[in-house]
C-alpha cells in the first residue's frame, strides 16, 4: 500500500491519495469500509458485514451486495489493502487517524501536564467533524457516539492539563464548548469550576455548580455528583491545595561552595520588593550568575509560579524560550509574543532570571506583567529601563575569600592562615580566581600552601605549558576581551604594562599616544564594563589577575616593540613631570 494513502475514521470516511478524493460509493458501500476501518485488521465475516449495514432488514441478496460493494472498494484503493480472509475480509490501514489518535491519547496518560497538553492536541487536531458521516447502520452509528465520548474526554483531559499549566482562559472556552453539547455532563462543569477559581473567579465557579445542581434536578431529580460537590466545598472553603499549580523551576543548583554577599544578597532582596527588575553588573567571571542563582534560590518561596533561568548568551529565541516555560506551545508571529507573554503572566508570582544580557530592550521584551520580577546580570549597566535597579558586584572581602579557599582546600588554610590571606589577596576575591586556585590545590593533597603560593604564579603566554586552571581563571576575561572594539582592546592591554597601583589619564594618555580626551573616553568605556576601576578623578587600576591576563595579551598581539614603545613614552612623560616639578 501507497505511503501516501491515508484513510480518516475521525470525520467524513473518505480515503485520499496526494490530496485527491477517491470515488467511495453509495452509503452502503462506505459503511463497508468504515466497518473494516474500525476493525483495525481484525477480519470481518460477511455476516458481521450485513448486520452492522443492514441490521434485522438485510435484503435477501445481501451477500452477493456485500462482494460487490467489496470488488467496487478494491477497485479505486491500491492493491493488497482489502484482502479475503476466511469467509471474509480485513483492510490493512497503516496510517489511520484513528490509530493516531489512540497514539497520542495513550502517550498523554500518565505524563506531566505540557507532555499531555502537546499529545492531546495532537489527537484533537486529527478529528474532522462528525465520526464516520455519511455511514448509515445502527453499527455505524454505535461507534458514532463512543468515538464522540472518546473525543470529549481528550478534550476534558486537554483542560486539565492546560489549568495546570496555567492556561484558564483556553481551558474555560474548550470546557465551554462541551457543556453546551452535553449540558448534563458532570466533569467538564468541576474543570471550569476548577478554571475559574484558578482564574481569580470564585463567584463564576460556584455559579457553574448553581447551574449543574438546577439542570441536575430539573431534568433528572438528581443531585450533582460527588466531584461536583467536594469541587464546590474546596472552593468555600478556599483550600490552598485548590490553587496550587505546579511552577516551573529552572534555576541551575546552588553552589555548594557559596559564601559572602551578604550585604548584596539583603539589598536584592529588599529591592525586589519594590521595583520589577533588578540588574547586577560586573566584572566577567566575578560571579554574577551564580549570585543570580543563589537568590533565585532564596526567594523561590515568594514566586509560587515557578522560576525561570534564561541564558541569554546561548538561547537564540529567548521570548519563545520562556512562553514555552509558561505553557505556550503554539507560538504566535514573533511580534505578538511580547503581548502574548506578559498575558500568560498576569495574576502570577514568577521570578525571571536574565543571564548575560547584552542591552535594554533584550531585557524589556521578557518582563512579565504585574506581580512578577526579574533578575538580569550584565557586564555593565544597561540604560534604558526605568524601573530598573542595579547594584555592582566586586570581589570578595578578604575574610569571605579565605573562607572560600577554607571550604575548597580544608584544613591547610587552619594550618597556614597568613599564606592563606597572601593568596585570597593575590586573587582580589575574585571567585573564579579563588576556585581554580582551591581546586588546583585541593588536587595536590602533598603541598603547602606555602609551596602552592609559589608555584601558581602567572605564566606568560610564551611558557612551554599551560597550567589547566589558567583556562577557567582567563576564559572570562577573553570573552570580555572579544567584545570591546579594536581601540578599547589596544588600550586595555597596553595600559596593563605598567607598574603602580594605578595611573592617572595624562600618563595613560602617553602610554595610548592619544590626546587626554580620547584616552577619557576609552577608560570610561573600560570602566562600564568593570575591566579597569576608578580609584579617584581620572585614575585607574587593574584588579591583579586582570592585569596579569591584559599584560600577557598585551605581549602576544601588540608585540614586544609596541610594549616597550609605551613602556618609553610613560618614562619620558613622567620625566617630563618631574622636570617641571624642579624648574
């Protein structure tokens, strides 16, 4: 049989090929295949045929009609597909809607909601109007009503999986459209019943029940049913479990290894509060993510709607990203989809955790409505979002960096505490710094720290061998580095070949060879993105293993020349100073 021939039980009984009707015949003949359709294989005997055609009223050649309304369907369906088996017949039917359905309809029982929601879709995309139309017999019209009753219950089962994943308002109008055909059915009143007080909506949920108890007794003398009734109780008395959804949680595991931030972690916490998006800005790799988590973990309890996390760097669509999060499986044209999230939103606790935003209005198309919040993270501070806060994340104290190197390393941090504060100091309380050093020497149980200190010095990129924990320490700076423009780049390394705490712009002007308002603005641009600090008016300074990483770069893309070129423009300009400060 044809790949392409697809036979349809769940609407008009037609079979087509490319798209082309096929020529099925009168009634009869059509009930003929319906019948062997709904068999699934399963031979019919030409006595079966006749009742459930004719019934108690066959004609009295009905055997000879039933071979002919056979010979007639083989005809104009591709060969093999009805075949002669004992007396009678069976049809091979690969690709029957029906079988389909009962698929999807099986793969939903039993699953989380979105996987029943996505399966029983499926099913009900397959139904075409009214089982086996155009099929005279009371056979025909027996399996009209069972297959109707199979569809409305996918479509209750389709409603409560879609109030669990939030969707009311779709649910409500498909359980709509099932009472109004079967008025007296009892479980789509409970999931509208349901729907609404999800909804908000306790006053149209007990009027459900009011109208089921009325019609009930009106046309029955009977009471609704236990399911109704409990639905109805719970809702009086507003149980809690009654409004519990379950929430998506997408944030990545807490760290372990987590210490400090107090002080950041309570002005988060306060600031939620009272604003809708709270941003944190800073360095590469000083831990912004991992603080964004460590609060999204702390305040999951104030989101009962879920917690979404989004890596913005890696997720190519992030608006579908988290409408898929919420339930949405159809998504809209792209333009709809701001509108379509923020009403998917409203009336929820959700928390939306943005890793790595680039600019404002990446980060604006993905706030919720009302009653939600966001936790961005950036290099730098994002301008643009007015209901925005933001506060700068730095290196560890030293107190909470020894702390770190304690849990990673134990007892030689107790054993060697001032080696131990000489290495949270080299690191600047940088956290990646902290923990590729802690698990360099956790991994060498026969080393001091004392020896550990001497040993994990900066190489230059020119060293025969790398040490591993350089790639976790350096892969956030070459990123950052990535991102700045060739002139930002060339003053972030070459600024970095200096000794001294710090520099002030006339000589970082002599160093670049640029003017002072040029080499401003390239060091303020530096500074937004935290790769060079401010330590007073028009000075700046590198953290340590920023400036180690910058100086290295500086070597292998300027050039030794280029390095010893600014290295002399910075002596004979502070010679400069100093012989003006004589004369």
């Amino acid at each position: 049989m044809s790949g392409a021939l697809r036979f349809a039980v769940l609407g008009p009984v037609r079979a087509w090929l490319d798209e082309v009707e096929l020529d099925l015949g009168t009634p009869q003949q059509r009930a003929i295949l319906g019948i062997l359709l709904l068999r699934a294989g399963t031979p019919a005997t030409i006595d079966q045929l006749i009742t459930a055609v004719w019934g108690p009223a066959a004609p009295r050649a009905a055997v000879g009609v039933v071979r002919s309304y056979v010979s007639r369907l083989r005809r104009v369906l591709p060969e093999d597909v009805i075949s002669s088996v004992g007396g009678g017949y069976s049809l091979r039917a690969a690709d029957l809607d029906l079988t389909e359905f009962t698929r999807h309809t099986h793969a939903a029982r039993g699953a989380e909601p979105r996987v029943a929601a996505r399966e029983l879709r499926a099913a009900l995309e397959l139904w075409r109007g009214v089982p086996l139309a155009g099929v005279n017999g009371d056979y025909a019209e027996f399996e009209r009503t069972r297959l109707g009753q199979v569809r409305l219950a996918a479509v209750e089962d389709l409603a409560a999986a879609d109030i669990e994943l939030g969707r009311e308002v779709e649910a409500a109008a498909a359980l709509a459209e099932v009472i109004a055909e079967q008025p007296l059915r009892e479980r789509p009143r409970e999931l509208l019943m349901l729907a609404h007080y999800r909804a908000g909506r306790q006053a149209d949920a007990l009027a459900v029940f009011a109208e089921i108890q009325r019609l009930l007794a009106e046309e029955l003398g009977l009471d609704p049913g236990p399911g109704l009734r409990d639905m109805q109780r719970r809702i009086l008395a507003a149980d809690p479990a009654l409004g519990e959804r379950p929430g998506p949680s997408q944030l990545p595991p807490d760290l372990p290894d987590f210490v400090g931030r107090a002080d950041e972690l309570a002005w988060v916490l306060t600031t939620l509060d009272r604003v809708p998006v709270v941003g944190i800005e800073g360095l590469a790799g000083i831990g912004k993510t991992a603080f964004a988590v460590h609060v999204g973990h702390a305040v999951a309890g104030r989101f009962p709607d879920g917690q979404l996390f989004v890596d913005l760097a890696v997720t190519p669509d992030p608006l579908a990203a988290v409408l898929a999060a919420v339930g949405v499986g159809d998504l809209p044209a792209p333009a709809e989809r701001a509108a379509l999230w923020r009403a998917r939103t409203a009336g929820r606790r959700l928390l939306v955790v943005l890793d790595g935003a680039r600019d404002a209005d990446q980060v604006a198309e993905l706030v919720p409505a009302a009653g939600s919040a966001v936790l961005v993270t950036a290099r730098r501070l994002l301008y643009g979002l007015p209901y925005a806060r933001w506060r700068t994340l730095t290196g560890l104290g030293l107190e909470d960096s020894v702390a770190l190197l304690e849990r990673l390393v134990g007892e030689r941090v107790r054993r060697e505490p001032e080696v131990a504060r000489e290495l949270a100091t080299g690191s600047a309380g940088l956290p990646q710094v902290l923990a590729a050093v802690g698990a360099r020497i956790a991994s060498r149980p026969e080393w001091t720290l004392a020896a550990a200190r001497d040993r994990l010095g900066h190489l230059p990129p020119s060293a025969p061998v790398q040490r591993p924990e350089c790639g976790a320490i350096q892969g956030p700076y070459e990123s950052a580095l990535a991102e700045l423009s060739p002139a930002q780049a060339r003053a972030f390394r070459l600024l970095a070949v200096a000794d001294g705490p710090d520099i002030a712009l006339p000589a970082a002007a002599a160093v670049l060879d640029l003017p002072v308002p040029a080499t401003a603005a390239l060091l303020e641009s530096l500074v937004d993105v935290h790769l060079v600090e401010l330590t007073g008016v028009d000075r700046y300074a590198f953290l340590g293993p920023v400036r180690s990483f910058a100086r290295g770069r500086a070597h292998l893309d300027d050039g030794p020349q280029a390095v010893q070129a600014a290295l002399t423009r910075l002596v004979r300009f502070y010679s400069g100073v100093a012989t003006t400060a004589l004369g």
